[in-house]
C-alpha cells in the first residue's frame, strides 16, 4: 500500500499538524510506503500524483479544506480520504464528500455532527487521532526537566498546579474553571493554575477577558497565561509539570490535549460531552463536569473560507448548538477532590496512561488506519 499524507507539513505544534504527522511516522514504522506533503503545497502534490502514484491520499483537516484535500487529489485521478474534524457546523461540500467511499473522522461525536449536517452515515468510519506515549509518559517530580518547567513559571514545589492549554484558553473551558477555583479557593491547598496559549492575534483580547475575569474573582494572584512559543519538544514536561489536566472544553471533536495528559499519567478534569466520550472514561481516567448549557444558533455568516461568497448567510431550519459549558459547580467539586487526595490523582492518572497506551498510541491508530483501507478502499 502506498500512502500519501496531505497536512501542515513540516509540522507546526498545532493539534491538525500533529495529528497527521502522527499518522504518517506509524505508518512508517508500520513498513508502509508513505510520504508526507503540505496540503495546500499544490505543486508538491501534483509531483506525488505523477511519480508516487499513492493507493490512498490521506488528508487531514476539517470540512472547509475539502477543495485542497479532495478535489485536488481527484483532479488527477487519485483516490482521496479525508481525516476530519468539525467545528460545530458543516456547512458546504455534502454533495463532493457524499460522493466518497470513505471519510474518517475522529470521534464518534463528530460522526454524529456529519451525518446530522447531512453527510452518509456508511461513508463514515471513526479514527481516533494518535497519541506519542514514547513522549508524552509519567516524569518524577525530581526530575530536572520538570523542575525546570515548574520554576519558570514560578511555582514552588509544595504548589498543586493545574494545567490548560490550547490556542486560547476559553475554548477548553478555562472561563469556567476560574470560576470553580474562586468557588473553592479558601478551602483548596496552595495551588496556581497555568493557561499555556498559543501567541496569535486573535486570540490578544481572548486572553485580557480571562485574565479580567480573574481579576474580577480575586484570584489574579495564582493565575498565569503563558503565551510563549513551543515546540511539541517541551509540551510532554509542560503536562508532565501539573498536578491535574483541566479542560472542560466549550467545543472539542477529539480532545488530544487531554489525551496527552492522560498517557503522562495526569488525572483530568474535562466535560461529559463531544469527543471526551470516546477518549476519556468518567471515575476511571478522568473526572467530566455535567454539561451546564448548550449555546444554540438560528444562523452563520461564512466566507470564502468555506467555499461561500464573502457574508454568505446560511439560516437552520432547525438551531444548531455550536458551543457546550461545563457545570462550574461540577469542576469545583473535582478539583477539591483531585487537589485534598494524591492517590485519587495516581490512581486516575494511572488508568488514564493505560487506556491511552492502549487505544491511541499512533501505532495503534495506524494499525487500524491500515485495517480500515484494506477493507474499505484496497479491496475495491
């Protein structure tokens, strides 16, 4: 079999870039014959077509990158598989993605928002996204790299610290945990909650409204925004750093940093919701908040980017719910009790290494990657 995988390649340390690069190292470590390619690198595509002459073009992104992974690769006579996620709503390309033998995407939860939005149930098959467990492990308090970690960021050994990262923080339900630790902040051991964020523009006011928001709940003090630029390198002794993964996320198809957490043998705190259902396992691996609210549209403008004119305006005959919070009081109550009681924290944290060592190690999901093509796209 001869793979070609279209993602943000080289990789950046964005979640899309790695799960593909994930995806192709198994593949060859697997003995598979793969190469990688940027996705929007046309050029560099079309040269794999005429010279590699791939089974499959594996395409990893969402929806909206349907022109660059689909019909660019049919466009000269390959057969494309789009990897997808979603984000709340899939607007355009039904009538191109129904026309495939096969679409994976990477839960069940966003199966479920594909078919919803009008996609073929039977052309969608579930593959979760990989995770590094040579990396991304449990480190000892004591070791050098993670006391490094932690005293950059200025927190003392005897501090509990809790974690969030993602491209901004009030997407992984940061907003929500603020409110949970000001709930219990006098009864809780000493402890700092760090939000690592991606440095972009977008995301600069994002980030003055969460810390305006601990400001306003008297709790600035033991808040830090990281904002510094990472390499994937330094993210598994950031997450190896913290006493508990918190990331009750507003909208999250996969949940890859909760993942990480748990093969680093951190017990989390997430949301009983979305993707989380597939990869986390409540009062085993981790600990999932009720949902509080469901935020629910009539409408959306889209643009270009998803294959509309500028301010294309789609109205729902029926609303769509795009956004998810967690039950603030749920979180309050989790972290008191992962914060009062350390073998409750190994013993999810424990569990939460094995199950992912288990089910989503990327060898693992590129074993099933490859059982999926056989039975799906090589034997047709």
């Amino acid at each position: 079999m001869k793979v070609l995988v279209l993602y943000d390649y080289p990789p950046s340390p964005g979640g899309l870039a790695t799960q593909g690069d994930l995806l192709y190292k198994g593949l060859i470590e697997l003995g598979v014959d793969a190469h990688a390619v940027h996705f929007e690198s046309a050029q560099e595509k079309e040269w794999y077509y005429r010279w590699f002459e791939p089974d499959v073009v594996v395409g990893v992104g969402y929806w909206g990158h349907t022109p660059q992974l689909v019909l660019h690769p049919q466009r000269y006579g390959t057969r494309p598989v789009p990897w997808l996620v979603a984000d709340g709503y899939i607007a355009n390309y039904q009538e191109v993605l129904n026309a495939l033998p096969l679409i994976l995407v990477t839960s069940n939860w966003v199966k479920e928002m594909y078919v919803r939005d009008g996609i073929k149930s039977d052309i969608i098959e579930v593959l979760p996204v990989g995770c590094n467990t040579d990396t991304f492990k449990p480190y000892k308090k004591n070791d050098p790299k993670i006391l490094a970690v932690r005293e950059s960021l200025g927190i003392s050994p005897d501090q509990l610290m809790i974690l969030t990262v993602g491209g901004d923080a009030a997407s992984k339900g940061a907003q929500e945990v603020m409110q949970a630790l000001a709930i219990i902040d006098t009864k809780a051991p000493d402890w700092k909650y760090v939000c690592k964020v991606w440095p972009q523009p977008r995301t600069k006011n994002q980030n003055m409204a969460d810390l305006e928001m601990a400001n306003h709940l008297g709790i600035e003090k033991n808040v830090t925004y990281a904002t510094n630029t990472i390499s994937r390198t330094f993210m598994p002794y950031l997450v190896g750093a913290c006493d508990i993964y918190a990331a009750p996320s507003r909208l999250e198809g996969f949940g890859m940093p909760q993942v990480e957490a748990g093969a680093c043998g951190k017990p989390v705190i997430s949301i009983k919701a979305m993707g989380m259902l597939d990869t986390l396992i409540h009062g085993e691996t981790a600990l999932l908040a009720s949902v509080a609210q469901k935020i629910v549209v009539n409408e959306v403008t889209l643009g270009d980017e998803s294959g509309f004119e500028d301010k294309h305006r789609v109205v729902f005959k029926e609303p769509r719910t795009v956004d998810y919070r967690a039950n603030v009081q749920d979180i309050a109550k989790y972290l008191m009790e992962l914060m009062t009681d350390a073998p409750l924290r190994e013993k999810l944290g424990a569990a939460g290494r094995k199950r992912v060592v288990e089910n989503f190690d990327y060898r693992v999901v590129a074993k099933r990657f490859i059982e999926i093509m056989k039975d799906r796209i090589m034997c047709k």
